[in-house]
C-alpha cells in the first residue's frame, strides 16, 4: 500500500494484516472505523482532515477485489463519496482509486444486471 508523504495513521497496518481486517490494538474492525470516519466527514472541516492524515489508502484498499466484504465495501463506497465533495482532486490522484472504481462497478452490476444500463 502506497502512503504517499505521510506515514499510515497507526491502527491502519495492523488493521489489514489479518483476514478479519480486526486491529488487534484498539479491537476495531475496518468497517467500525470506516464508518466512523464517515460520520466525521459529515463536517467538511473533516473531510479535509481525514484525507491529510491519511485515510484514504484505507478507503481505496476495501475496494479492491477480493479484498474486503460487502459491509467493508459499502463503507468505503460511502465514504469516499463523502469526502469527494471537498477532496475530489485527492481521491482521483489516490493510487487505485480509479481501478478501485472499475472493480465496484463491474461488482454491482454482476449483482444487478440492470445497473449496466
């Protein structure tokens, strides 16, 4: 996982090492955080503040395929929505974000077929 200039916010490495994507310091799991985040990110102060200490790998990460569960992805997808209306610009140059994307539409529409249009 690519974090850029800044280091990982400390609970993230632990928290996507094992398959339960659980940290084993605070007791979390990726969707509780995720979905903390997104109720701070409601503030558009935050939004900026989520991206600058470095969540957002975390968020571009339970996109991936394979990767995550459905409540992990749902997390994610909200989240990044969220924070897209003052970060557009960061999400977009987030590394993976935009396979991210591709994964979660092609995802949703095997889910939904009458999604393709």
């Amino acid at each position: 996982m690519n974090w850029g200039v800044n280091p990982p916010p400390p609970v993230i490495p632990t928290l996507l090492q094992g398959k339960e994507h659980r940290s084993l310091t605070s007791g979390f799991s990726a969707d509780e955080l995720v979905a903390a985040l997104n109720k701070l990110a409601a503030n558009d102060a935050n939004k900026r503040r989520i991206v600058e200490f470095g969540f957002l790998p975390l968020y571009v990460e339970l996109l991936q395929p394979g990767w995550c569960s459905v409540t992990e992805l749902t997390e994610a997808t909200q989240g990044l929505w969220i924070l897209a209306f003052k970060c557009r610009d960061d999400i977009i140059g987030e590394p993976g974000c935009l396979v991210g994307r591709h994964t979660l539409h092609t995802r949703l529409t095997a889910l939904c077929p009458g999604l393709a249009g």
